[in-house]
C-alpha cells in the first residue's frame, strides 16, 4: 500500500501538481516569480545538487531549459516553465503554451559581420547562405518560409565564431542585450521572432487537472503582470 | 550478430504478445457485445483511394511503386480503408452498417514511447446513423471498451470540430489570419492565439469568446459558461453537444466525458463531435474519433458516420502503469 501510494503521487491525476522549471538564465527570474504566487523556493536558491524540491503545493523539478518540453509531453511534469526559443526548436513536442511570462525577453535574430555583404553575396552567386546556429529547425523553417535556401550548420558551442573563421556565412541565435554580437564584430540583420518565459502544460493533465491548472495559470497570470 | 530494423518498427516478444492478445480479445468481445462485426482491409492501398479521404496526404507517409507502376501507400488509420469499404462493398446493403477493427497502421512521426511508426489500432466505425445518438452510441461503446481494459479511471473529452471553422465564419475572419488561428487551436497555442486575436479588428465580446472557450472544459456547466458568450456559432455547437450530452447521460457514461470546447483535431475529416481519450496513469492521449459526416460521400456514398480509434500499444502502457499505481 505505501508503495502504491508512492506512485500514486507519481500519476497525472493526483498529488502536488509537478513544474518542471529551468535552471541557467531564466531561473532566477523563474524562482522570484514562484515567490510572488507564494511558493516556497528557499530550498531552490541554496547550493543544493538535488533535483526534486518539495515545495508544498507545488513539487518543482529543475532541468536544462531544452529538456522541459520532453518531460512535460510524457508527463512526467504536468506543468513547465521554458524560453519560446526552446518551444519554436521542439515545435513537434504536442504540449499547451498556456501563458507569456513575460520575462527572459530575447530576439531569436540573423546576424552576420558588420558591413559584410556575404549573407547577400553567397545566395547570389553560390545559391545558398551557410547559417551556423544551435537551433537548426528554427533556421530551416525560417528560410524555407521566406523562400531562400540556407545550408544550415549545427554547432554547439558559441555561434560567434563560425562567421568569424568562415565556417558560415551569418548565424540563427538568440540575442538579449547584443553585447557578444557586437564584441565579436556582427551585427543583426534580421529578427526572426521574439521569445520570453512560457508556461506550458501536459496535454493530459490540461484536461484532467482542470481546477488547479487553471488556478495556477490565474495566480502566475497575475504576478507576471 | 544483430540486424538493423527501420525506426519506429519493433520485434514484439511472447510476454508482450500474450498480453496483447488478451487485450485485443477483451475489446474484441466489447465491441461485439454492442453489435460491431469485425472487418480487415488491405494494408496497402491505392494512393489516389487514401487520398480521396484526406486530400492533405499527411496520412500516408510510406508510398511505393507495384509492379505495374501504381502508386501505393500504407493506411495511416483504418478510418478512411472502411469509407471505401462501405462504399464499394455495401453500394446496395440498408445501412446502419456497424463494424469493428484492430489492425496495423503506419505514419512517419518521431518514435517515442508508444508512439512507434507501425502501430496498432483497434476501434469502431458507425456508418449511416445521426448525431447525437449515433455519436451517443460510439462514446458508450468506447467507454465499455475502456472498462474492458481496465482503464476506469480514463476520461473521454467531448468537444465539436466545426465550432472554430463557424466562428470564425461569424466573425468574418478569413484568409491567412483565419488558418493561423486554427493552427495555433490545433497546436495548443493559446499565447500565439491570444496575439493573433490581438491583432483582429473585432469586439472586445468576440475577442473575449475566441480567448476563453479554447479553456472551457469540464462537466456539462461549461456548456452554461460558454453560451453565456453568445454567438451563433458557440449556439450551435453547444446546443449539438448538449444534446450528445443528454444521451450520454441516459446510457448512464455522462460521468466518462469531459466536455472541452477547446478540442480540435488535427485529421482533416472531422465534422461535429471529435473525442480524445486520457488517461491519468500516462501523459499521452490514448486515442481519438469523432464523426465525419462527408468522409463516405467523397467515395460517392454519403452517409453520416462516426467512430474512433485506440492505439493498441498505449492502452497496454496505461493498463500496466495503472496496475503498478493499484
């Protein structure tokens, strides 16, 4: 029976609601804004190498921003808190966007080297621009829909680079205050979207926890404001 | 020495098999207690006959050649194999016709849990009977097939598909605005909708229902809440699901349906009601249907039909995690 329990708490339809919240850049701004809707997230802002926080209500699971899709499709969380970058590169993960946060705002740009006119030489005379970025479905729907060809490369680590060494063209990334952009010599030539914190649900548990998705949603509604 | 199979197709062991044996036969016996005689169609079928049923041609995502240069495609679901069935092979036969399935489908999605690219479908199809009590009938029978595979707990969601597409008719919102509102609906999008809207010229009542009914779920008091908005559209779609409701509640299951004016399902084919299954032991959906009252006439028989769809291989995930849960 105490096991059952256990896992009882596990399933979509009963215990704390489970939020899965990101760790890195926006997670502060993610732990004030539980502050505001009264969660308790002293536990959160320790040195604490622990996962799972219990946090009365609510039981908070930290992860990388990019893994908050995954684990709310198969509902391992009900609810999540992620950038709208990450939501536009996972646009194939089935999960509700219930609410802009408002906070973590970012451009998702194009950018290329200062005066450099090779964005618009390559696709002139070689057909196809060379895009490094860390967000290749972001990229390829971008070009595909305003009709250019791109030759997208996926890189991992800092994007800069690649258009400084000829490795690309230009590159896809997220930009906030377009200080590396402009150390680095780039410049932004294209906005491609704009992307803040978004609250996101389980398809399931949207439907079956209805009274406290709606609450939860309301109250974070409020104190995003 | 180990040999590769393609993505998304699995080898299914006797453990497992036995198991789904033993499901496929407790839904079998569901839905012949209700009258369903089962059929089998062709794997394979015609392209062109595939896409007759959904002209979009997502369905059918594996094609090839025949011998003779035809093009062939797997079916996707068994929905639109039985539209051509019905009409080709009970032309002349007094309808209702009811039949039941459990077969395989194919469709390129991403492989993840229960979600393989060659799966298992099991469901029913009623052809030639009317909303709601056809409907009415379909949702008890699914009910029933959830009892027998022990998912209790499982909640089917009752919403109506041509809701947004007549609402949007109302509020003269058409062209490119009109298709990113109903992507942002199919896609559970609810702050690209509210920016859409946003963008609208339109009163602030017809802002407020485009924003609230896609939240609108929930037992029969939602159907209250969004007439409050008004609307012919909203009218119309509330008084049809009403009326499913109140059958519903007379076949005794009303306590299964969660009435949810934000549903819409991606397929093509739907018209009036569309259902989803969940399950809280897991967090996808386990299946889905509605009815599609225009399906058959576009293989040259019109008849009002409806039906729906459990994916074999979820149901057993539900079955065990809800056996592990007690």
């Amino acid at each position: 029976m105490r096991v059952a329990q256990v896992y009882g708490a596990r399933a979509l339809g009963t215990g704390a609601l489970k939020l899965a919240i990101p760790r890195g850049a926006l997670y502060q701004r993610t732990l004030d804004l539980l502050d505001r809707i009264g969660i308790a997230t002293e536990g959160l802002r320790g040195d604490s190498r622990a996962l799972v926080f219990d946090c009365g209500e609510l039981t908070v699971i930290t992860m990388r921003p990019s893994d908050v899709p995954t684990y709310v499709e198969a509902g391992a969380a009900e609810v999540g808190i992620t950038g709208k970058d990450v939501l536009l590169e996972q646009r194939d993960r089935a999960v509700y966007e219930l609410l802009d946060l408002g906070y973590g705002a970012c451009r998702m740009v194009l950018a290329g080297r200062r005066g450099d006119e090779r964005l618009g030489e390559s696709e002139r005379r070689l057909g196809a621009i060379r895009i490094a970025t860390k967000y290749p479905r972001t990229a390829e729907r971008h070009f595909e829909e305003t009709g250019r060809q791109a030759e997208v490369i996926e890189v991992k680590g800092s994007v800069e680079l690649a258009p400084l060494v000829g490795l690309a063209d230009g590159i896809v990334d997220l930009v906030d205050t377009g200080r590396t952009l402009a150390d680095n010599d780039l410049e932004v030539h294209e906005e491609i979207a704009a992307c803040t914190a978004r609250l996101v649900a389980n398809r399931v548990a949207h439907k079956l926890r209805v009274p406290e998705v709606d609450e939860l949603v309301e109250r974070l509604r409020e104190a995003a404001r | 020495m180990t040999h590769r199979i393609p993505p998304g197709t699995r080898d299914i062991l006797p453990d497992e098999m036995r198991e789904l044996r033993r499901l496929q036969a407790a839904l079998a016996d569901a839905f012949g207690r209700f009258g369903y005689g089962e059929v089998a169609t062709p794997t394979i079928e015609y392209h062109e006959v595939l896409a007759r049923g959904d002209e979009r041609g997502a369905p059918a995502a594996y094609r090839f050649f025949d011998e003779r240069g035809e093009l062939l495609a797997m079916r996707s679901d068994m929905t639109i194999p039985i539209a051509r069935l019905v009409a080709s092979r009970f032309a002349g036969a007094e309808p209702p016709f009811r039949f039941f399935y459990i077969g395989n489908a194919y469709r390129a999605i991403r492989p993840q849990r229960g979600q393989m690219r060659e799966f298992i479908q099991a469901g029913v199809e009623l052809v030639g009977a009317e909303a709601p009590e056809a409907t009415a009938e379909v949702v008890e029978v699914l009910a029933a097939a959830l009892d027998a595979s022990g998912l209790s707990r499982a909640v089917i969601g009752l919403g109506d598909a041509d809701l947004y597409r007549q609402l949007l008719d109302e509020l003269e919102v058409a062209g490119p605005a009109r298709d990113r509102i109903l992507d942002c609906l199919a896609t559970h999008d609810l702050v690209g909708l509210e920016a859409e809207v946003g963008t609208l010229e339109m009163s602030d009542g017809s802002r407020r229902t485009l924003l609230e009914l896609p939240n609108m779920r929930g037992g029969p008091e939602v159907l209250d809440r969004a007439r409050d908005l008004g609307g012919a559209a909203v009218d119309r779609a509330t008084s049809r699901l009403a009326a499913t409701f109140d059958s519903l509640a007379r076949r005794g299951v009303g306590n299964r349906v969660n009435l949810d004016l934000g549903l819409l399902r991606d397929l093509g084919y739907y018209t009036g009601a569309i259902l989803e299954v969940y399950d809280p032991a897991v967090g996808h959906v386990l299946g889905g249907g509605g009815r599609y009252d225009e399906l058959i006439g576009r293989f040259g028989r019109p008849l009002p039909a409806a039906g729906f769809a459990l994916y074999l291989e979820r149901v057993h995930i539900a079955q065990a995690e809800e056996e592990r849960i007690g």
